[in-house]
C-alpha cells in the first residue's frame, strides 16, 4: 500500500502522488470502505482549504453518510452538520451523530445564507434532480461563502458504480445483470437511486449561476496537468471520472 501523503496539510497539491494514492484507494471501496472513505475525506479536507478557512466554518454537507466526512472536517475546525436522506447509510458506524438531519437535498431545510460551506461528494449522481439539489447549496451558503459539489460522471469508468462497467451498455441492463449474477439488485439502482449526470451538465449549471462565481471546474481526482480535460467535450465525460465545482457566493 502506497504510503498515505500529509492530506491534513495546507501543503496539499493535485500532484501525480495524490492522483496514485486516490486511486489504490478506489480499489477498496467494497472490501474496506472505512479505508477508502477515510482516504476520499481527508483529502476532501485538503481540496476545500484551497478556498476558505475551515476553523470555525460553520458547514453542511449534503448527503453526508456515515461520519468519515464528519470526522474529517471536525478535526480540522469546522462546525459540521449533515443531511441525508438515508438513515441506514447515517447509522453505518453503529450510531447517528448529532447535528445531523434527516431530509431531502432538493429541498434543504436550511435557511437561506445560513453556511460558511456547503458540500456534496458523489450525492448528485443520486437524486432524480441534481441541479436543484445544487441551486439549493447555493441557497443556504452565506455570500462570500463557498459551494462545493463534486460527483461521479455517467460515462467515465465508474460511472455505474457497482453495475460497472455494464452500464457503458445502459444503465438498466446493467442493473438487471447484476441481479442475475448476483441474485440480489444493486445497492445504487439505475432509474431510482442512480441517475445519468454528465459533465456538460454540471459547467452548463455553473456557468449561468448568478448568485455565486465559479472558482474552480476540474476533474477532482486528476493531478493538475491534466485538469485541460475538462474543456474537451466527449473526452472530459470518459477520462475525467468525477467533476468537482467550486463556486463563491456574492
């Protein structure tokens, strides 16, 4: 195992030794997932201080889980809450933390101006309506404040999470053979809890915000050099496996 780099750091970089770090740990979702979503919030950590001060920010993260994140973000400073629609997946360390809601990330029952950061990792994928969910975090993040949403693309190699990679032949097919080998459907369900979200999408959304301005639009786990990709239609949907967007409040 690839020895883990200084994720806490201010020193973070979208450098090669992160992208080979990040991606050994994809390879252990399955059989490991504290491992892998510990590695996946810590560098979140790393990625978000590149734009605000994370001591005493107040911050949801929608969709949040069951804790990795909220360990993550605590350790570093920030006031932590959570919503997610899903109280199996909140309970998945044994308990649900406090500061935590149960609701909708279509219709977030937050106030409007409300949080220094609002955050989403791999949750758009998973609502029927992605950019509402997203107009929503730009809703409750206080002006000068930073919206960050990052979420699995339909076409790259994971885009199908578990049905991979046979949802490159439709996302129903690829539930349905998954079934069959199997013998039980998948956790993400194409058509109920898995949706096709591209990356034409997610840049069309940012770039006609006009309550907040777009800071940054790459591909999350790429090193820097290779973040170009995301200005190629077609090649940007296949090789960029996740699109993060970052945007500042007015």
């Amino acid at each position: 195992m690839p020895a883990a780099p200084p994720r806490l750091a201010q020193s973070w970089a979208a450098d090669l030794a992160r992208t080979r770090y990040l991606f050994s740990e994809f390879q252990h979702e399955q059989d490991d997932p504290r491992r892998f979503y510990t590695a996946i919030a810590d560098d979140a950590v790393g990625h978000t201080r590149q734009f605000l001060t994370l001591q005493g920010a107040v911050m949801l993260d929608v969709g949040g889980g069951p804790g990795y994140f909220r360990d993550a973000f605590t350790e570093a400073g920030a006031a932590y809450f959570a919503l997610d629609a899903d109280v199996g997946e909140l309970s998945g360390q044994g308990t649900i933390a406090r500061n935590t809601v149960i609701g909708d990330g279509m219709n977030l029952p937050f106030a409007t101006d409300s949080v220094d950061l609002c955050y989403s990792s791999n949750v758009l994928e998973h609502v029927p309506d992605p950019w509402r969910m997203a107009d929503e975090m730009v809703r409750v993040t206080k002006p000068g404040g930073i919206t960050f949403i990052s979420y699995t693309l339909w076409y790259g190699p994971h885009g199908g999470h578990e049905t991979a990679p046979w949802h490159f032949l439709g996302g129903g097919y690829a539930r349905r053979r998954y079934a069959r080998v199997h013998g039980k459907d998948p956790k993400n369900k194409f058509g109920e809890s898995l949706f096709v979200v591209t990356a034409a999408e997610g840049l069309a959304w940012a770039r006609r915000q006009h309550a907040a301005d777009v800071l940054s639009l790459v591909p999350r786990y790429h090193p820097r050099w290779a973040h170009w990709l995301m200005k190629v239609p077609g090649a940007r949907e296949v090789l960029s496996w996740n699109l993060a967007m970052v945007l500042r409040k007015r």
